[in-house]
C-alpha cells in the first residue's frame, strides 16, 4: 500500500464534529419521537377506555330495554351466544362502509388514508366470490367506536 491511500483514510476534525452535530441531531428526533409515541398511546388508552366504560353503559341499558320488551317473556339470549353477539354488534359498532372504493386499491392503502381517523383493526375489501375481483367498496372496523360515530 501506498502512502496516498493512508492519507485518504485520515479522518479531519471537521468531519468528525459533522458526524457528532448529526448524530446528536438524530438523538434529539429520536427522543421527540419516543415522547410523541408515549403521549400518543396514553390517548388511545384513554380513548379504549372511555369506549369500553360507553358500551358497558350502552349494553347494560340494551339489556334492561330487552328484558322489559314483552311482560311475561324473558327476551335475552341464551348465554352461550349473548358473547358472540356482543361481539359482533361491538364490531358493528366499530365499522363503517366505505363505498366507490378504486378496483386496485389495496388494503394497507385504505389503511393508510384512514390512519389519522383512530386506529383500524381490520379492512375489509369485499371480492366478487366467482371471478375474485373487487366489488368497489370495503368496510374498515376501528379499534375505538367513537371514530364512528357521526355529528
């Protein structure tokens, strides 16, 4: 090896404080956005919470509206279905249909335009069962019903 690769491998005082001003600068992006994350998730959790305490209200009044439907006639459902069908009404709840829906759009797409709505749990592009294809419309399902709801 020559003299001449030795000297293009000698690092200069200035590169090196370029290299710690970024690195520094990175650090801080970090911690802002480490900070931004737990601010973020202290929301949500706010938010499932407030969500969950409404719809134990809301089906606790669903079950005495049920029960007091027909004098004489006990109207709830048998146990081992009243989970599934809480369930399911939960996940109504949490859904919505979205129509004119482009044939090529995929779901993280959807996923992506519908992010800063709240948190989507699941999307659903609905396909024509024969040939596969798209139908042109989907339904999203959010992880907090409140995102739902309309004003």
């Amino acid at each position: 090896m020559s003299g001449s690769n030795l000297a293009n491998k000698v690092v200069t005082d200035q590169e090196v404080e370029d290299d710690e001003e970024d690195l520094e600068k990175l650090q801080a992006e970090i911690a802002k956005m480490e900070e931004e994350a737990a601010r973020i998730a202290k929301q949500t959790e706010d938010l499932q919470s407030k969500a969950v305490s409404s719809s134990t209200t809301q089906q606790n009044t669903n079950k005495t509206a049920m029960s007091s439907s027909i004098p004489g006639e006990s109207a709830t459902p048998s146990e081992g279905g009243s989970a599934d069908a809480a369930a399911q009404a939960l996940r109504d709840k949490n859904s919505i249909y979205v129509g004119q829906v482009d044939y090529s759009a995929t779901p993280e797409e959807l996923l992506a335009h519908f992010e800063p709505c709240g948190v989507v749990e699941r999307v659903t592009i609905c396909c024509d069962r024969f040939s596969g294809q798209p139908k042109g419309f989907a339904y999203l399902e959010f992880a907090v019903g409140y995102y739902c709801t309309f004003k």
